[in-house]
C-alpha cells in the first residue's frame, strides 16, 4: 500500500520551491496517473528549436492570462506563477 493517497505531482516533493513547476518526479508522477500524456520539462534554454520555441510562446501567452485572472499572485514575486514564468523566460 502507498504512503501517500495523493501522487507526486500534488504534493511539495513533486514541485520545484525555488524556480516554480513541477521537478522530473513530479512529471514522472504525473506521466503515471495520465496514460497519453505527453507533459514534458519547461523550455529553458535561450535559444530552442522551433517546436520548443512555439511551445515557449504558447505557454507564456496562456500564463499571461492567469496573471490577470489573479492579480495577488502577479503582485507576489515568489508565488509559483510568477516562478513558472521567470524559469520559461516569459
């Protein structure tokens, strides 16, 4: 029987504190309870291909709107959004 009811990627050892997101166990453990999917690490590097970068821009386009649909996390320079966004360069 597991230890924890709730996976990986739920909990704060599947999630980066510092840079925001999930860590590859988290993704891992997503991977596992989502058969198919195809969740993949944030696109970091300064200069990605054209698929990475298409996904950079896609996703900095959609955290832009949850900067607006919450405004305290937008203000809070350590909250998880504001993290996820510095670590995909947006």
């Amino acid at each position: 029987m597991a230890k924890y009811k709730t996976p990986a990627w739920q909990r704060a050892e599947g999630k980066n504190k510092k840079s925001g997101g999930l860590n590859p166990k988290g993704i891992a453990s997503y991977r596992r309870e989502n058969p198919g999917s195809k969740l993949a690490m944030a696109v970091t590097e300064k200069d990605p291909g054209p698929k990475r970068s298409a996904r950079r821009k896609s996703y900095c386009a959609r955290s832009a709107g949850q900067m607006k649909m919450f405004p305290e996390a937008a203000a809070n320079p350590k909250s998880r959004l504001r993290l996820a966004r510095k670590k995909w360069r947006c």
